[in-house]
C-alpha cells in the first residue's frame, strides 16, 4: 500500500513537471496597471493580431477596484497573459478577486481566465448564454489553437475555462460592493458581446463595439448593430470608457468609432440607392476615412465592413 502511494506520488511530481515544461515564457516587456479612473485599473496592451512578438497578449485586460473586493474583465488571450493582469492585481490590491466577466467569444479576451482560476479556484465567470454556447460547440478549440499558431506556441500552457454563469441585456449584478449593469444589443462586434456600465464609478467597458486606433471585424455580428451599441452607450452618463483594443479616455473614444462606422454606412448606402454595387463604394468611400487609415487592422477590416453593411442595407430593403 506504501509503494503504491509513493508510486502515485512519484507519478504526481513527473505529470506536474511535465506540464509546467510546457508553458511557454512569461509576457515581456515593462507593462502598467494604468488607473484610468477612481478604482479602474487596465493594462493596455499591444495593437494588432496574436504574434510571437506581442506573444497573443493585445487586449486590454482590466480590473475594478470595489469595497468588496475585485472584479476582473477581459484577463487576456493566453494565461501567459492572465498571469500579467494577476501579477499586477496583485501589487495593487490585497483583496480577494470575487467575479470574472468577459465581453465576448474571441479568445484574446477571456483564454486568460485560466489564471485568475489558479490563484481563485472557486471565482464565478461571467459570459453571454452564446459565448458559453459556442465554447460548448468548439469555440475554445479553435481558438486555443489559431493562439498557438499565430504566436508560434507562445501561449503554450493555456486550458480553456469559459464562463459558467450567464447574464444578459439589462441585468444588474451587485458584485464587490459595486453595480454592474449589463448590455447587449443581440448583433453587434459578434452576437455575444456584453458592456459593462459601473454608475458608482461612471465607467463603460465597451468590450469590442468600441476600438481606440484599432478598426475591429465584424464576426457573426452586425454593422448596424455596432452602431447601435455605441450609440445605447453613449446615451449613459458615463465619463470613462475602456475599449476592447486601444487606449481608454472619455465620450470621444466610441463617439470616435462611431464616427467611422456612420461614414462607412452613409456611404455604402447612398451606393446602394443608386444601385451601384458594393465594389464601387471604396473610391468614394475612402477619402472620407482618412482619419482612419492609420489604424491598426484598417486594411485588412474596411473591405468586410462595406461588404457587410451593404448585405445588410440590402436585405433591410428588401
Ligand atoms: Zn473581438
């Protein structure tokens, strides 16, 4: 019985070897927790898609500071990069991490849930009912490995824990002694995309309907619906707003994107009302965006958007 156990115990220490030989490096690179307000922490990370360079760590993982404890939202595309938010929750504040939320499906925002798990084991996770549905369906696989290719194994190491607990438009969580108020417009950046508004602090996580120099895809969502997602936040008596990618300011970062959501729109509409086809809008179009063409992901996203918005004007007029 003795051997046994030490057999098992033996066994113990080479399977957890093995497996702390496959995580990959810790993030690099001097990072910062930045207060953008009163008790709202975000480390801004890279623009750009998952790289070996940015080692999958380009979002904004962020924490709130509450009397009760500590909300975390959005820990990152790898645990490499959830163990970067920890480190700095962790010099930050002593108290307890209490809820997880993250804003959407696309893996660089909630792979890293991993290691706010590690240090929290039992802290509840928060999602949309289609984020929790499309993991169930293959999502996490996915995206675990398009992040092991597209950083060539930097994320090495992440398991995927989804959220457990569903919330949806217009509920309302007490959580560390502050409010949470949930919205969601069905399609938007994708079709489960939350924003987070804290009245105590007058604050706005956007989640991805909203980039600061960064133009984000569209995938599974709506064109429309994006707009009308800024467009529902900006009506809060919000001061502060953390995009999904990019830096946090005021009113003017999703007024900003709104911005050019509307010139695309505009445009792709009055084309189709005279029955050109969506391959003639770019000419026209793109002198109107050059506020824009700096942008991260500008090239590569500003085609898909004329192409879904005019699918969309197309079939609203039909
Ligand atoms: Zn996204």
């Amino acid at each position: 019985m003795k051997s046994k156990s030490l057999a098992f115990w033996l066994l113990g220490i080479v399977a957890t070897a093995a497996i702390a030989a496959q995580i990959a490096p810790p993030i690099r690179g001097d990072w910062t927790a930045e207060q953008v307000t009163k008790n709202v922490y975000v480390i801004h990370g890279p623009l750009g898609n998952p790289s070996p360079e940015n080692q999958g760590f380009m979002n904004n993982p962020a924490f709130v500071v509450g009397p009760e404890g500590v909300v975390v939202i959005d820990p990152g595309g790898t645990v490499q990069t959830g163990h970067l938010l920890m480190k700095h929750l962790k010099a930050t504040t002593d108290k307890p991490v209490v809820a997880v939320i993250d804003t959407h499906i696309h893996g660089d925002h909630w792979l890293g849930n991993q290691a706010v798990r590690e240090a929290y084991p039992e802290v509840p996770i928060y999602g949309h009912p289609r984020l929790v549905s499309r993991v169930k369906a293959g999502a996490d696989v996915e995206w675990l490995s398009l992040m092991h290719e597209m950083t060539h194994k930097a994320s090495e190491g992440t398991v995927a824990i989804p959220p457990e607990k569903e919330i949806k438009d217009g509920d309302r969580l007490s959580l560390a002694g502050l409010t949470f108020e949930v919205m969601h417009v069905d399609k938007s950046h994708t079709d489960s995309d939350l924003m987070l508004y804290i009245p105590e602090l007058e604050t706005v996580f956007t989640g991805d309907n909203v980039g600061n120099n960064r133009i984000l895809r569209i995938d599974q969502g709506s064109f429309k619906g994006n707009m009308d997602a800024i467009a529902k936040l900006l009506e809060l008596p919000a001061k502060t707003f953390v995009p999904g990618h990019g830096r946090s300011g005021g009113r003017e970062v999703p007024e900003n994107y709104l911005k050019y959501m509307q010139t695309v729109y505009k445009e792709v509409e009055a084309a189709f009302e005279e029955g050109k086809p969506d391959y003639e809008v770019r000419p026209t179009l793109m002198p109107k965006l050059s506020a824009w063409k700096d942008w991260d992901g500008f090239g590569d996203t500003v085609g898909g958007h004329i192409n879904t918005s005019y699918l969309e004007i197309e079939a609203a007029a039909f």
